[in-house]
C-alpha cells in the first residue's frame, strides 16, 4: 500500500520529521478512510475535524476525495500513533484502516 | 427537528444548541436510540492487509469498542431514565437542549445504528437499497437508516 489515491497535505507534524530522524523511518503507516454509502458527508467532515483538527476545508477535501475516489489517505504516522486514530475513527463509525506502506 | 439557536459546540463554557421537535418527533427519536447498538463488533478490522497488524491488535480494537459500545449503553439508559433533563415544553413542541460534547455523544450514537442498520441490510448501494421491495425486517432497518440520518442531520446543523 505504497500510495494513495489523492494527494494529501503534509502532516502537521511534519516540522518533527526534519528534527527526529527515527520518527521519519518509524512513519511508515498510512491512516485511509474508505468510501461507504451510508455516512452522511457532512458526518465525515465533521468528524475529521474532530478526530485531527483540522480546519473544515481541508477536512472537507479529505471527505471528497473519499467520496469520489473511494478512498482518502488521512495522516503518515507511526504505528502507536495510526492505531490510535484508527480507534477513533472506527468509534464513529467510519471505514477507516491502516496501512503499512511499503 | 431544527435548530433553533446554537453557539460554537466543544467550547467550555458556551451555552446548549437548542432544537425544536414535536412531541411525535421525541417519541421516534427515543425509539430509534434504543435500536442501539446494531453493529457487529466484528466489523471493525484495524487493517485491510494482513501484514499491517498482527492479530492481539485487531483483538484490543475490538475490545475498545466493546468498552466504548457498553459506555454508550450506560449513558442511553440515563438518557432515557431523566429526558426530562433534556426535553422541555414550549407550546405545543419541545425544546432539545444538548451541550456540544452530548451533541458529539448522541452523534455517535445515531451514526452506529445508521451505519449498522446498512450493514444489516447487506451493505447495498443506496440506489439498490431504493429499488428494494423489502420485507418487513428490511422495512425496519431502512426506517432505521433513515430516521438515524434525518436525526444526525439535524444535529450536524449546529456544527457547521
């Protein structure tokens, strides 16, 4: 699971990664919510906001990518880290994974 | 059910949104909450690749939902014992008055029985779904879906 579908805006970590080179080679997990028909959108905005504050554009993108592509690569994280959203996003309901990218 | 005054959710401090419903309206929406939960914990799975997680992993997701599924069943059973605290009259209506993070709360909980009521029905594609003649078991997890939504929607307005 090398690469998404879409293009995602850098992490709000990413200033860590130039500093914590361990961090960076630890990232290699990549949080994906999947398209289903049944989560309202305005839902999956909504809870992007909340699980990653984001602001509501950038969530809102992210919840059409899901919608048209099938599929939206959220966040690179470490695997602690991606579990934990994961959880999240699992406890309200959506479609999401994570991936080892290889 | 609308919304009839909302301040920014999630902030301490801020006063309750404000939702009028019918007394009919209170009475479905309490009938939809107590479907709750109709997910199978076995439908979460922490990855689509087997190599991305072991398997005591995908166990701890299950059992944190589980935690999470027996939390929203204690906090429904005090909805449902005191919805007094939450419903009040006005005229012939009813107010609704829900702080942002019981909005976030009753959120969730719409979305699992709107989420699991799809999943019951063989996780269609809405245009299928519409084109159903359904039985009367389909009948009532279409009802479901459908009031969840309407519900959550309604909700949704006072986040946005």
């Amino acid at each position: 699971m090398a690469e998404s579908a879409t293009p995602v805006a850098p992490p709000e970590t990413e200033k860590k990664e130039k500093t914590d080179p361990k961090e960076l080679r630890d990232r290699g997990y990549l949080v994906i919510c999947w398209n289903d028909p049944v989560n309202l959108m305005d839902y999956v905005t909504h809870v992007f906001q909340s699980v990653f504050g984001w602001p509501k554009a950038k969530a809102r993108r992210h919840m059409l990518q899901v919608h048209e592509n099938g599929k939206s690569l959220l966040v690179r994280e470490t695997f602690e880290k991606a579990e934990h959203y994961v959880h999240q996003l699992q406890g309200y309901g959506l479609n999401a994974t994570l991936e080892r990218d290889e | 059910m609308r919304l009839i005054r909302s301040q920014k959710p999630d902030s301490a401090g801020k006063p309750p949104s404000v939702f009028r419903l019918s007394p009919r309206e209170k009475v479905v929406l309490l009938a939809t909450l107590k479907l709750y939960p109709q997910l199978d914990l076995g439908y979460h799975q922490l990855s689509r690749d087997p190599k991305s997680s072991k398997p005591a992993q995908q166990e701890w997701l299950k059992e944190a939902m589980e935690q999470q599924r027996q939390e929203h069943k204690k906090r429904l059973a005090q909805f449902f014992s005191n919805d007094r605290r939450f419903f009040n009259e006005a005229e012939e209506d009813l107010l609704l008055t829900l702080t942002g993070e019981q909005m976030e709360w009753l959120l969730r909980v719409l979305n699992e029985i709107r989420v699991g009521s799809w999943v019951r029905l063989g996780s269609p594609e809405l245009e299928t779904v519409r084109k159903l003649k359904p039985t009367v078991a389909q009948a009532r997890l279409l009802t479901a879906m459908e009031l969840s939504g309407y519900f959550e929607s309604a909700l949704l307005e006072a986040f946005s």
